[in-house]
C-alpha cells in the first residue's frame, strides 16, 4: 500500500491485516489448548482434542491463504532506515512464522489419523465437518508425527515472542512506525 502520513514506510493491506489479526487469538487459542491436553484426564479430554484439532486446522487454511494473498498482494517493503541484519531477521522470522503456521497443523492432522482418529464424529471439524480418513492406525508413525508436533509447538513460541517483542520494540523504542504497518 502506498505511503501516507499515518504510514511513511507502507502499510498492509486491509485483507493482509484481517489475515494478521484472525490468525493471533486462533494461534493464542490453539496454543493453550494444545498445552493443556496433555494434563487433563478426564472425558472433557476430547473436547480439547476437537477445539485443538479444529483451531489447528483453520490456522492452516488461513495460512494458506494468507501466502496465496502475499504472492497477489506483497506487502510493502521494509525501509531502508532499518540496518540490514534487522531487515534480515525480520525476513526469517516471518519465513520460520509462515512455515511453522503450515507445518504445524499438518503434522498434528497427520499424528491423529496415524493414532486412528481422523477428524470424523465426536472430533470432526468445527463440530460437524467429517474430513475423510487418509491412513491406516500405524502408531508408530503416529509417535513420531506427535514428537515432531511437540517440537514446533515449543518453537512456535520464541518466534512469538521474538515477533512481538520486535513490535513493540519498534513502536516504543524506535518509534520508526513499523508496527503502524499492521494497524
């Protein structure tokens, strides 16, 4: 989007920042769901599951989404007033972001139906939506996803707080515009 005075460096696009802003309570959500299966005990246990599976799930097609709308609509430039190595790492983190918000639901829909759950009955998609099952029970493949799953969440984590972090940093320290961007 073209430069304005609220805007010196560019800002989103109206559709990238709906992106942006749906995807951070989902992330929060999924996030706090997925980090509290493994402590609950009791038959609430697979609602979590469908709440967590179902978040994960939409978190994926909003991030597919949301790269088919970059590759349309690019968002702007980072400016030239930042130093390249924070240009860059705001590059990586954002690519890391983008893979993690993929990857992530992928190996979790992939470790439930290698555990023989597919999203079908009581864990179906948003309640109600049967995804057909695509594998055979194969657990061992199953620990193996789940392992994976668990390692990107822990990572998802640093990279939030590292963007936020960037954010505010940038709004409060630098005072360079940047989070204005998204708003």
């Amino acid at each position: 989007m073209d430069a304005d005075p609220r805007h010196p460096d560019g800002s989103y696009d109206p559709v990238a920042k709906v992106f942006h802003w749906v995807t951070v309570p989902l992330m929060a959500m999924a996030l706090a769901s997925g980090f509290t299966i493994a402590h609950v005990r009791d038959a609430s246990k697979l609602g979590f599951y469908a709440i967590h599976e179902s978040l994960g799930l939409t978190i994926l097609l909003l991030s597919l989404a949301r790269i088919a709308w970059r590759q349309w609509r690019p968002p702007p430039p980072l400016p030239e007033h930042l130093p390249l190595p924070l240009r860059r790492l705001a590059k990586g983190t954002h690519h890391a972001l983008y893979a993690v918000l993929v990857l992530q639901p992928l190996l979790g829909f992939f470790a439930t139906n290698a555990f023989g759950f597919p999203m079908q009955g009581a864990t179906a998609y948003l309640g109600f939506i049967d995804l057909p099952k695509f594998m055979d029970k194969q657990e061992a493949l199953a620990w193996v996803l789940l392992g994976a799953h668990q390692v990107l969440a822990w990572l998802i984590l640093p990279l939030l707080l590292a963007h936020v972090a960037a954010a505010i940093w940038h709004h409060a320290i630098r005072r360079d515009g940047m989070l204005l961007r998204m708003l």
